[in-house]
C-alpha cells in the first residue's frame, strides 16, 4: 500500500487491528492528502 499504511499497520501488535487499520488509511489518506495540497 502507499501512503504508509502498511507501516503504520505493522506497529500494532493486535492480530486484526493492522488490517482494519490499513483499510481505514487506504480509504482516508488518498482523501486527505489532495486536501492537505489544497489548504497546505
């Protein structure tokens, strides 16, 4: 994945939570960053 998700994912050590996680980044950050751009 981009955006680092998957990074950020491996740092938690719960079983689930580094795939809901990475779902949730993969979903958000490509929103956010053409957003941060915009107001940056």
């Amino acid at each position: 994945s981009l955006y680092g998700g998957t990074t950020i994912a491996l740092t938690i050590p719960n079983g689930e939570s580094p795939i809901v996680l990475q779902t949730i980044l993969d979903g958000i950050l490509p929103k956010l960053i053409p957003l941060g751009l915009t107001l940056g």
